[in-house]
C-alpha cells in the first residue's frame, strides 16, 4: 500500500512539472498571439524599432535590441564567471588549507544569499563608476551589467563545482600522485573529469539565473533601446523591459512584451536543452 502510494505521487509530482512547463508556454503564447500575428516571428526579432503609437492600440515593436542585451549581457557574465568559478573550486579542493576552506566556503554561500538588488545598488553607486574610470564611456553600459551578472552567479556555480569535486575518491588522485603526476595533470586529467556532471550542472544553473536576472541589471544597464557601440553604452534586455514597462503597457505593446517573454522562455528552454543533451551525447560516448 505505501508503495504503491509512493509511485503515484512520484508520477504525480514528475507530471505535475511537464503540466506547470506546458501551462506557462500556453498563457505567454496566448496573450502574444496579436503581436506574433502582426509582426511575425522574423520581422520581431530582427526589428530593432520600439515604439509606442499616439493611440493605445498603435504601435511599431521590434524585439531585436531587448534580444541582443539579454544574450550579450549573459555571455560577458559566463565568460567572466566560469573561469573564477572553478578557479575558487580548485583552490577550495585541493589547494586552500584546511583552516582557510570553511570561512572562503562560508563567504562564498553568504554571497549566493545576497539579494539581487543588493548587487545592482553597489553596481549603481561603486562598480559601475570604477568601470567608467577604467574604461570611459558611461556607468550604465552592458559591460557593467555582464559582469554584475557574472558576480552574481559566481557562487553558485562555485560551491556546486566545490562540491562536485568533494566527490571524487581520494584513492584516485592518490594514485595519480604516486605515478608522478603534478596537481594541475591531477585536477585536469582526474578530479575534472570525474566530477564533470556536476560542474556542467553548476554552468547550466548559473546560465538559467543570468539569463533571467532582472534587478540587478535593471540598476546598470541604462534601459535604452539601442545597441551599443561599445561595451560601456547603455542597452536594455528583456527583463528589464518588462520589469519597467510590463505595468504601463496595454492592447498591442503589452502583446508584444508577451512576445518577448515567450522568446525569453524558449532562449532559456534551448540553451539549458543544447547544454544537457551536448553532455548526454559526451557521457553516452
């Protein structure tokens, strides 16, 4: 009787995702169907143009530029995190000594425990005008909220690396040592590769964050409808722009700002998709 308790709420709770999954497509889709039927799938995405007509049900909207900043401020921030990322999670496995591992470890989860609003104040007021003065150009640029961005998902994918790489058997890398092996061919050629499940897993997870963060970078990013130049402009992604126009918006904009969310939604279902189904078709190898 337990069991067979058991197995139905497991498949209960498994379906139960697939239907959350499917409701959510279905209710973007449906409030986006006047903007997908006007502008098609294409013309939206490669139109640059956003704007708002003298009537409320005017309007030209183009999903191009929010697009854009959502996938040029993502990369900057995984370009700039994963590296440190598994730079601290080496340095926690196999370098730091015992008395130092806990308190780095600690901060590192206290830093995951930050509200992003937290991070995009201090990029407001500190880290964007140091950026300016390093680089030039202006506070609020796309440079600025890529790596407040990356800063944001560096713990997260630190500790889960960290953790991941807890796992590998000492006997192993004992092993490797005594065939004379140095600690960089051990981390390389031992612990990286029998921890890679969770490392990916860590990278998928900060890109699923870092592609739907909204406050953070709604501070930095400047909220402009244009591409930059250069890095240190100002831009607007696509939670930004429904962060700051989702509540104004009516009749076509509003449809079209359900346009962007679906596309959000497919960019994030895509990339999380490629990533594991690249990793399956590595393991099944």
């Amino acid at each position: 009787m337990f069991n067979r308790f058991f197995r139905l709420s497991s498949y209960f709770s498994a379906t139960l995702v697939l239907i959350l999954l499917t409701a959510i497509f279905g209710v973007l889709y449906w409030h986006a169907r006047d903007a997908i039927h006007d502008f098609g799938f294409w013309h939206f995405i490669t139109d640059p143009t956003w704007e708002v007509g003298e009537d409320d049900e005017g309007g030209v909207f183009g999903g191009l530029i929010p697009i854009l900043g959502t996938l040029f401020s993502t990369g900057i921030a995984m370009l700039f995190a994963v590296p440190l990322a598994m730079g601290i999670a080496v340095f926690l496995t196999e370098i730091a000594p015992e008395s130092f591992k806990a308190p780095v470890g600690i901060a590192i989860e206290l830093l995951a425990a930050i509200p992003s609003i937290i991070y995009g104040m201090w990029a407001l007021f500190y880290f964007g005008p140091l950026l300016q003065h390093l680089f030039g150009g202006q506070s609020n640029s796309l440079l600025t909220a890529g790596l407040v961005l990356g800063v944001m998902v560096i713990p997260f994918m630190a500790a889960i690396t960290r953790d991941a790489m807890n796992t590998t058997p000492s006997v192993l890398k004992e092993s490797a040592y005594a065939m004379g092996a140095t600690r960089f061919e051990v981390v390389k050629d031992v612990i990286f590769p029998f921890a890679r499940r969770g490392i990916i897993g860590s990278i998928i997870l900060a890109l699923g964050r870092a592609i739907g963060e909204t406050m953070a970078v709604a501070f930095v990013i400047g909220g402009v409808f244009r591409f930059p130049d250069h890095l240190m402009q100002p831009t607007i992604s696509i939670p930004v722009l429904l962060a700051n126009n989702f509540g104004e918006a009516a009749d076509l904009e509003l449809s079209a700002m359900f346009y962007l969310a679906l596309i959000l939604f497919a960019i994030s279902f895509a990339a999380i998709s490629v990533a594991k189904f690249f990793f399956l078709s590595k393991e099944g190898r």
